[in-house]
C-alpha cells in the first residue's frame, strides 16, 4: 500500500446565487406539480377560495370602505386564506 501526497487541500465551494435560485426554481416546480397532482390538495386550496371569491368578492368588487377597494380586500383576504392552508398541509 501507498501513500500519494495531495499538492493541494481540497476545499468544498458553495454554488452561486444563480445556482442555488435555479435550484430553488426548480425544486418549488417540483413541489407544486407533486401537489397539484393530489386531489385532496387542488379542491380546498383553489377551487374553494375561488368559489368565494366569486360569491362574495365581484359583488362588492366596485364598493369602497374607507378608501380601500373592497373587492381587492377580499382577493387579498382569500389570498392569505390559500397561504395558509397550504401552510398547513
């Protein structure tokens, strides 16, 4: 058995920022296709905030309180609602 000397330390290098944003791209693309394939996912996380949207957000969608659109209020509300839902899940 021998024995080699190693000329230089090997060191491990960090990929860059692209790398890792391309990484990242691509893993929530991952995800998302894993997700959108079950069923128990799709139906309460996009099909039931929109479906309130629909009955409680175009009505309103012209109507203002206090200054603020109240149907961008409640697109923003159904929006944090699908957040946290898939938080949860």
């Amino acid at each position: 058995m021998t024995t080699h000397a190693i000329d230089q330390p090997q060191t491990l290098t960090t990929p860059g920022w692209s790398t890792r944003r391309s990484l990242f791209a691509y893993a929530t693309y991952c995800e998302t296709i894993k997700l959108l394939r079950t069923p128990g996912f799709v139906i309460p996380s996009l099909l039931f905030p929109s479906l309130l949207f629909l009955m409680f957000g175009l009505p309103n969608l012209n109507s203002h309180v206090e200054g603020i659109g109240a149907g961008a209020y409640i697109m923003v509300s159904f929006g944090g609602y699908i957040t946290m839902l898939i938080g949860l899940i």
